[in-house]
C-alpha cells in the first residue's frame, strides 16, 4: 500500500510539473512581450524619443471658409516636435484663379507657422505655363510668398529670368531678383545686370537696376537703369527706356548718350 502511495504522489508531482512548465511555454510562445515600435524608440532612461517615422504623408490647408486651400503630400516623413521632415514632397496651393505645384526631394513643415523649407531640386510650377527652378526655398504661408537665396530660374511664355536671390508670388507673374540678374526675351533680346531686377506681368513691363547690359541682334547698350515695356498680347518687348549714363556700342561705333526710348 505504501508502494502505491508513493507512486501516486511520484505520479502527482510529474504532473504538476509538466502541466507547470507547459503553462510557461504557452505564455512565452503565445503572448511574448511586445516590442518598442520604430516610432517609439525607448531611450536608455526609459523616456520615448519625440520621433514618429510616417510612411505615407498628407496634411491640408483651409481658409476661413472651409475652402480648401493647399495640400502636402509626402511618400515619408519624420515628426520631430513642431516640425515634420518630408521627403519627395508634392505641394499644391489653390489660388482664385489658378494652382501652384511644387516638387522638392526634401522638405521641412513648420505645424505652428505653416512655413515650409524646401530643398535639393525644387521645381515650382504654375496651371499657367509658368515655371521655377532651384535647389532651396522658403514658402511663407502668412505672406504668401515664396523667397531663397540661391541662383534661381523662372520661365513664362518667351521670357527666360535666371539671378541670385528672389522673392515671388505662387502665380509667378511678380518677381524680384536681388542681384545677377541676365534675362533671355524671345526672340533676340539679351539683358544683364546687377541687380536688383523686378519683373511684372499683370503691369506688363521690366525694371532692370545697376550695370545694365542690353544685347541685341545690332548691337550692345550699357546704361544704369532700363524700363522695358511688354506687349500685352505677345510679351515681346514693345518698347526701351533707359536711364542715367547711355553707351551704345553700334557695329564698332560707340555713342554716349542720355535717357533714350527705343
């Protein structure tokens, strides 16, 4: 009897223990503990990082109506506090009358201000054949404008605009370059100077400032400042005025001379 005693609690106790660590691996194999996502990497003291990693991007802007009044969307983006880094950015800002896009492969958005900083092979373009070409600018959404310091290109019909330094509307039909400015008008007008320069379509007309240079088919004229005026229709040039201290280099021949409309 006793050596039956003895087996059943033998018995008792194997089974306790199989049933003990079976319960151990089912909890281990079935609810192990979880890991830490990308975005909520835990630092050596415990505290999450203020970083989110987001894989597809979208935020959108309105006016006081409930108008929809632009959009970002990114394929990633890195959250850091206030400001969301955004890579291969695609922006859309809808005008009155027309949009704007831009393309960057880098940007940064500013949640509290709305600004946005835009880098390495920014192209800006308006529903109106407009064009801007740089690698780095800044969109100020309370000013509605668009500023950089880099060397910049803006196209529009048969006008080529390229300098350093630019201040612009999303619409493209004002700009100010600060300096270095050398502007192509189709079809045989060339026109440097060193700045600054501003251009206005909606008053069809060109203020060039500072070691003007006017290249044309006939010949070469230097002056200090130059108004163009635009032909509403064609935006050819439709008339010259310059101003200040006039060289015209004529086939060899040079002729100083005063303010002269041409």
């Amino acid at each position: 009897m006793d050596f039956l005693k003895n087996r059943k609690r033998i018995f008792l106790i194997i089974l306790i223990m199989i049933l003990v660590g079976a319960g151990f691996i089912l909890r281990r194999g079935l609810f192990p503990k979880p890991l830490p996502r990308p975005e909520e990497k835990v630092s050596p003291k415990g505290a999450p990082n203020i970083k989110q990693e987001v894989y597809t991007f979208k935020v959108e802007g309105f006016d006081e109506k409930r108008k929809l009044q632009w959009k970002l969307e990114g394929k990633s983006a890195n959250v850091v506090l206030d400001k969301i880094n955004i890579m291969d950015l695609k922006g859309i800002y809808y005008g009155s009358d027309e949009t704007f896009t831009v393309f960057a492969d880098n940007a940064i958005y500013n949640k509290n201000t709305q600004d946005i900083e835009l880098r390495d092979n920014v192209v800006g373009k308006s529903s109106d054949d407009g064009e801007l070409v740089t690698d780095y600018a800044k969109w100020n959404a309370k000013k509605e404008v668009i500023t950089t310091d880099s060397y910049v290109i803006i196209k529009r019909k048969n006008i080529v605009c390229m300098g350093r330094g630019l201040v612009t509307k999303p619409r493209l039909k004002w700009a100010l370059f600060r300096e270095d400015a050398e502007v192509d008008i189709a079809p045989d007008k060339k026109i440097l100077c060193s700045g600054p320069f501003e251009i206005d379509h909606e008053k069809n007309m060109a203020i060039f400032n500072n070691n003007v240079k006017i290249i044309d088919a006939e010949s070469e004229t230097f002056t200090d400042k130059l108004t163009v005026y635009l032909d509403p229709d064609t935006n050819e040039v439709e008339r010259l005025v310059t101003e200040g201290n006039v060289r015209v280099v004529h086939r060899g021949n040079i002729e100083d001379m005063g303010k002269v409309s041409f």
